[in-house]
C-alpha cells in the first residue's frame, strides 16, 4: 500500500506574503485618509503664519520709509525691494505705496 501525502493548497510563505501585501494596503490607505489631510493643514498653518509675519515687517517698514524725504527715501525703497526680490519675496501694496512719490 502507498501512502498519499497531501498538501494544503496555500503553503505558509503565500499566505505570509498575502497578510504583508494586506497590511501594506492597509497602512498606504491609512496614510492617504489621516496623515496627508494632517500634512496639508500643518503646511497652510505655516504658510500663512509666515504671510502674517511678513504682512507685519512690510507694515514697521513702511512706517519708517514715510518719514523719510527725497534721495534717502528712494534708497531705503531700493534697498528694501531689492532685498525683497532677493529672496524671492513678493513687494506688498504697503510697500510700494510708502514708496510711491508723495
């Protein structure tokens, strides 16, 4: 008599490998529905907390850049938007009309 030897028909390495790929579905769609929208918030806070700091430095120069008078004037404005450009910053509406000629 023979003896017959059955298999399971999934062996242990397809089934580990079936349970990581799930588990890596599992954490890909985690990402996309928690950390990504968490993400995108944390970087429009920050966005717009540097706006706000920027909005404030334009408007304490501003208030400086009026006081002065002709070609001191026209340097500080030159200066400052220059600096401005530099960095790739943009020149706000409060700037340019404490510059603009009175």
């Amino acid at each position: 008599m023979t003896q017959t030897v059955t298999r399971p028909s999934i062996t242990l390495f397809t089934a580990a490998t079936c349970g990581v790929l799930a588990g890596l579905a599992i954490v890909a769609a985690a990402k996309m529905v928690l950390l990504d929208p968490f993400l995108a918030a944390q970087a429009a806070a920050e966005e717009r907390r540097i706006q706000a700091e920027n909005l404030r430095r334009d408007e304490i120069v501003a208030e400086h850049i009026v006081k002065l008078d002709g070609e001191l004037k026209l340097m500080a404005c030159w200066g400052y938007m220059g600096g401005l450009l530099e960095q790739k910053l943009p020149i706000s509406t409060i700037i340019r009309q404490a510059c603009s000629p009175s």
